[in-house]
C-alpha cells in the first residue's frame, strides 16, 4: 500500500481555538480596499506630478529618482510597525491614523516651493504605501482560509488608487492650477476615513493571553517570509517602481506630454490592478507557488521588450508586465495568511517591506544609470536578470518543500 505525504517545510501555525470562525464580510472588505485605494492615491499623486515638479524646479535625473523614491522608504519600512500594530490592536484605527497621516502630507505638497520641501513632504506621503499591511491584517480575520486569496486579491485592488493619482492629479492640476494635483488627493483620503471610522469594525477575535511583542516578531524568523519577502520585492516593487517612474520613461525616452504619460500610466495601473484579484483566484484553486513560476520567467521576457528602443515593444512589454505582476502579487499573498494566520499583519509588515523596498531602489539605480549611460536600457536588462534569478529560486528551492514515503 503506498501512502502520499505532503510535508511542508513550515507547517501553516493553527488557529487558537478560536471563538469566532470567519464567514467573509463585504462591507469591511470594500472599506478596507476603499481605504487602500485613497492613500495609494496620496502616494502616488508625487510621481503622478513629477514631470510638472522636475520642469518648474529645475530638477537633475539624478534629483527625480531621488524624490520619487523617498517615499517608498517610509512606505516600506513604516510597514513593519504598522503591520505588529495591527496585530495587537486590531486595523480600524490604525487604518484612520494612517489616512490622516497621508492626508496632512498630501496638502502639504501642494505648498511645495523647493526641493528640500519636496523630500519632506514627500517621504510622508509614503504613509500611504505604508498601509497595505494594515488593510491585510484587517481584512484577513473576515474571511477563511479557502477565500482569503481571493478576498486580499480584492482589497490589493485598491493599488487602483496609483491610477485614479497618475491620471487624475495632472488633470485637476491643468485644469484648477497646481496645488489641486495633491489637495484633490488629500481631500479624498480625508472623505474616506470619515467614512472609515464610523462604519469600519475589527474582526471578533478568540479569547486567549495577550502576545507579546517577542511573539509578534518571531514569525519573521521563519525562512518561509523571507521568501515571500523575496517573491513580493519583484512582484510589487516591479509595480511600484514602474508605476512612479512611468511618467518619467514616457516624457523622456518618447517626449510625450505629461497628460498623455499620465493616461498610459493610469492604464499601466488598471490592468495591474485588475490581475490582482485573478491571482489570488487563481491561487486559490491552484496554489500560490504554481503561480507564481509562470509569473517570473514572463517578467523577465517584458523586461527584454521595456529595452527595445520603440514605442511599440514599450507598450507590449509594460502591459505584459502588468498582467503578471498583478498576477504575482495576488499569488504572494495567498500564502501569507495561510501559513502565519496568527501572525498575518507582522509578516505583512515584512513583506510588504520587501516589495516597498524593491520599488524603492530601482528608481535610485535607473537615475544613475541615466545620468551615467543616457539611456535606462541596463536597468531594463537588470530587472530581467532578477526576474530570472527569482524563477530559479523558485524552482530549486520552493516555499514548501515534498517528499513521499511508500510502503509496499
């Protein structure tokens, strides 16, 4: 008689007895992916007005990647905490400090008059990067496992936001003058968390001893988040990165004029935003990992096209890698909340670091090869080569590892 085992490497942490046993809650996910939607469209109103920024401060290459990419550092980094937070105290307030955090920078970018106010400013607006690992830890606790991949598929809908900023703030700002790029941004965000706090509830939780913060922080010794650290640095640093410099690829490899950047930017963003949830579908029924192997070999191939020096193998190219990457980035997160689901805001935090960090030096690394080659071809050729190198560790070294035991 043979006997199949499946034996991952780390075993999904169970569930503490709990009291409550999730059934899914519509309001609370479309407030969440509401919320998610209105700071991302804080964060990206800066990248969305920076073709207007460089000409009217006279800003070097090098002084744009720097501006566009201070804010993915808070966006980043500030994941961490935010994420632990959650964990302990639940995401409804969380969620409405983050909103005004994000609000107060986006108006104070309208007042922007010189560079150093721009990094100010700007590195605030990552407040609104920063909260996708408190929309996941709140979101998550409402729903079982077999759904939740589909249920953080839709709240990442809310990168939505990036497109409603890329398209949006040029626009107002042509039409009711500069500061109406950031204000109408700002304005949103503050709209919606009014909404939020008075109709947003945390998921019930099971009774039990409170976690310290060691237990918070030990699932992210696990090798397995570091992986998924690894898997979203590509996958979301690839949209972010792509979503903020767009603009800049647009206006200066094809001279196009800000308004139309910010339209094919905008659609960059809706298809990404569009395969998110098809990912996390998809990971649902097939598995995350399985997922994610097609994914990687076919950024690598759009990475090639982005390298062509035609409008048209341009355009194939970042479409193609909107698809997959949206694909990826729901696939990623099917797995955080089944294999750490005590645990899903603080490993969020970790990895949604990662993919913050992996959209915050690419557009460092593309201004100094701008500066240096005149040209962003070897950072195109770069974000292939890592594509290729994730697919291989994909391949040789998967998330959860199988063996079988037969018996005769």
């Amino acid at each position: 008689m043979t006997i199949a085992r499946t034996m991952p490497d780390v075993k999904p942490a169970p569930s503490e007895s709990p009291a409550f046993a999730p059934v899914g809650n519509a309001l609370q996910l479309a407030l969440g992916t509401g919320a998610f939607a209105v700071c991302f469209a804080v964060f990206g109103s800066v990248s969305a007005m920076m073709p207007i920024l460089k000409k009217d401060l006279s800003l070097t290459a090098t002084q744009v990647s720097i501006a566009v990419a201070v804010p993915v550092l808070l966006g980043s980094l500030g994941r961490i905490p935010l994420g632990i937070l959650t964990d302990r105290i639940g995401g409804r307030w969380v969620f409405v400090a983050v909103m005004a955090a994000a609000a107060v920078a986006g108006f104070g970018m309208g007042l922007v008059a010189e560079y150093w106010q721009l990094l100010a400013c700007g590195f605030f607006t990552g407040m609104g990067l920063a909260s996708f690992s408190v929309g996941v830890g709140f979101v998550s606790p409402w729903y079982p496992k077999a759904k939740q991949g589909s249920a953080l598929g839709i709240f990442g809908a809310g990168n939505i936001g990036q497109s409603i900023a890329a398209f949006g703030s040029p626009v107002l700002a042509a039409a009711l003058g500069f500061v109406w790029g950031f204000w109408a941004m700002a304005a949103l965000a503050v709209a919606w968390m009014l909404l939020f706090a008075v109709l947003a509830r945390n998921a019930p939780r099971s009774a039990g001893p409170a976690k310290g913060l060691g237990d918070m922080l030990r699932p992210l010794r696990d090798k397995a988040s570091w992986r998924l650290s690894l898997y979203y640095f590509l996958t979301f640093g690839g949209f972010v990165a792509m979503s903020i410099y767009l603009p800049i690829f647009l206006t200066d490899m094809f001279g196009l004029e800000p308004r139309d950047a910010g339209l094919r930017t905008a659609g960059f963003v809706v298809l990404a935003t569009v395969m998110r949830p098809v990912g996390g579908i998809l990971a649902d029924r097939v598995g995350g990992r399985s997922v994610l192997l097609w994914v990687f070999p076919i950024v690598a191939l759009a990475a090639v096209m982005l390298a062509c020096p035609s409008i048209v193998t341009f355009t194939i190219g970042a479409l193609t890698m909107a698809a997959v990457i949206g694909l990826g980035n729901g696939a990623v997160f099917k797995l955080v909340p089944e294999y750490f689901p005590s645990a899903v805001g603080s490993v969020t935090g970790l990895v949604g670091a990662a993919g913050g960090l992996g959209g915050f030096f690419p557009p460092l690394v593309l201004g100094v090869i701008k500066q240096a080659t005149g040209g962003y071809t070897l950072g195109f050729i770069l974000l292939g080569v890592f594509a290729a190198a994730c697919f291989l560790v994909a391949l040789s070294r998967p998330l959860f590892k199988q063996s079988a035991t037969a018996a005769p």
